[in-house]
C-alpha cells in the first residue's frame, strides 16, 4: 500500500485523479505485492538450481513453460483453467485479477448480482472440492486457453470504456503483452485493434461533463497516433486470416472512424458478427444500423424482436428511434427507463437532455 500511494502521488498531480481512487489503489497495491510474491519465488526456484544441480530434473515440466514477459498476464492464463466452464473462467477471474467488483462482473454478464454471486460461489467450490491445480500453462496449451484470457482482457477493457480510464489502460497493457507472447494469433491482433481504434476517441467522448455521441464528436480530439496504430493491428489481423469475433468488432469499429460512415457495410459485418455469437446485444447495434440504412422504422421492427428489458443501451436506442418516428410518448417512457439504469453521471446527464427535448 505504500508503494501505491507513493506512485498515486507522483501520477495524479500529473495525470489526474482516476475515477475511482480507492479501486486504483489497491489493483496498483495488489500488483506490486504479486511481484514481490513472483521475485522472491524466482529467486528461491533459482537457487535451489544453483545448490542442487539434480533439481533440474525436477524442474523439466516447468522449462515447456512460456516465457512471460508480464506477470499479470501470466496470472491470468494460469486463472483460466480449461476444468472450469467458460464464464466461470472469466468470471472468477475477472473477480481475482481484473479489479471488477461482483456488481460489475454481473452487468458485463447481464445477470442480476445475487445470479453472478452463486455463479462464483459454484466455481470455487469446484475449485476446492476437485483440487483443482492452479499452476503456469505449459505453452502447447495456450491456445486452449486463449478465448477465456481474450474475454477477460475484453471485459476489463469495457469496463474502463464506461469511465473507468484505468482500467482501458490496464487493458491496453495487457492487450500489448498478448500481442508479443502469441504474435500469430489474429484475434489477439483483433482485439488489439478493437481497443485501440475505440480508445483512441476517448478524449472526445466527453464534453462538459456530458456523454458526447460519435456523429458529434470533435475528431480533431482523436488520437491520430492510436488510430495507426489501431489500423495496423486490424491489417495483422487479416493478413493472419483471422475473421473471428474481435476482428469482425475491430472492423466495424475502423468504419466508423471514416466519414461518412458506410452504413450499409456496418450493418452486415453485425450481421456476421450475430451468426458467430448469437448475441442479443449484437442484434441491437445492427438493429441502429439498419435504422441508417432503412429508416428509423425497419431499426424499430427489429429492436422489438429483442429481450434485453434491464440493459440500459435498449431503452435508450428504442427512445431514439422512437423520437426519430415522431412518437413523443413512448420516447419519454423509454429514456426515464434508461435513465434509471444508467450507471455514470456523463450518460445521466446526456439521457437527462434528450428527455426534456422529448417533453417540449
């Protein structure tokens, strides 16, 4: 903790305080104690090498281990266990190491908090009664591992995306590390890409403390260097071949950086994007596509085809629409829905504003 207040006080007179000082100081605190915890364990492993030369025998399983450049990134392929369930992966690990809290894990799950709660419960108690060993994936099975650890970084990067700017550093970071440890892997590239070209906006995203829509943007605010850099990981991807979900994702998120935006190629690159996860959240962006492309009325048909009644963003894109056709009444109904889900004062402030157009 003192090692984390120590660099709290050089960073933030610099950088400015995060949104959330508490949860910074103890995922920085956390993270110098692993190391301390990994330095002395190296140092231990290595000496005994040095006084015993027939432990290298003993040590031959951990020589097919990969060389980790980052200690987190390490953790969290040692985390995502293939014996546990996909989400369970993720879950647990995103609780472990990703500094989400139960509340926040639920919400990218979209599952209330005492479902998420049990889920974790369920995990370690699996964990424990089935003695689960928890030790550095050999490299060979990396790859079985890498859809969890991609979800995990994805996840924490979304969670910053919603203002928590830390945590798309810490994403950010991590996303670069998985770059060099598994070059060759496109949706690593994809990934890469997605946060890169999403994150490069982040400075524009907001105005007077409000949420500011990508079609109102000041694009002289966008960091042009991370957007290269964004469109150089994407060209990776593809030269890989890769076509899976976070190439697609970062393929969509590049054509909305042009101007104008090709609406029509968005909408069916959601459409593909559907096919590979059946996602209803996926629905809906294509849904907002398709409203471009055919009116405000064909987006509406297919937004109430949807079930996602507790998921902020499907109230607000139905009020939308729905003011769009003109419809007042029901627009109003929506927007106070999504205002009572909204979770930071940018997206209240901005639902707030569309309500009141909507009331006069």
């Amino acid at each position: 903790m003192q090692e984390a207040f120590a660099k709290a006080a050089q960073r933030w007179p610099r950088d400015g305080q995060p949104p959330n000082p508490g949860a910074w100081l103890t995922i920085t605190a956390r993270n110098h104690a692993i190391d301390c915890l990994r330095r002395d364990r190296t140092l231990a492993e290595k000496t005994r090498l040095l006084d015993v030369p027939e432990a290298v025998e003993d040590e031959k399983d951990e020589m097919d281990a990969p060389s980790f450049r980052d200690e987190r990134l390490e953790l969290i392929f040692t985390c995502c266990h293939p014996s546990l369930a996909p989400e369970a992966q993720v879950a647990l690990t995103l609780r472990a190491l990703g500094g989400l809290t139960t509340e926040e894990i639920a919400r990218a799950f979209l599952v209330s908090d005492e479902t998420m709660k049990r889920r974790l419960s369920r995990a370690k108690r699996k964990i424990r009664d089935a003695g689960i060993p928890f030790r550095v994936p050999a490299e060979h099975v990396l790859p079985e591992r890498l859809a969890a650890v991609l979800a995990v970084v994805y996840l924490i990067y979304n969670e910053g995306y919603a203002g928590r700017f830390d945590l798309a550093s810490e994403a950010l970071r991590l996303g670069t590390a998985l770059a060099e440890l598994m070059p060759d892997e496109p949706e690593v590239h994809g990934l890469m890409a997605l946060m890169l070209l999403d994150d490069a906006r982040r400075d524009a995203r907001f105005a007077d403390g409000e949420l500011v829509l990508l079609s109102d943007q000041d694009r002289s605010r966008w960091d042009e260097a991370k957007l290269a850099r964004g469109r150089g990981a994407l060209d990776r991807a593809f030269a890989l071949h890769g076509r899976g979900v976070y190439v697609v994702q970062a393929a969509i998120a590049s054509l909305h950086t042009e101007e104008p935006r090709d609406w029509a190629q968005i909408a069916g690159l959601y459409g593909e994007l559907f096919h590979l996860t059946g996602s209803a959240i996926v629905e809906l962006n294509r849904a907002i596509a398709v409203a471009e492309v055919e009116g405000a009325g064909q987006g509406l048909v297919l937004v109430d085809a949807i079930d996602l009644d507790g998921y902020q963003y499907f109230h607000s894109t139905r009020a939308d629409l729905l003011r769009r056709l003109g419809r007042a009444n029901e627009a109003r109904t929506e927007y106070a829905r999504a205002l009572e889900l909204a979770r930071t004062e940018p997206e209240r402030q901005f639902l707030e504003r569309r309500l009141e157009e909507v009331r006069t």
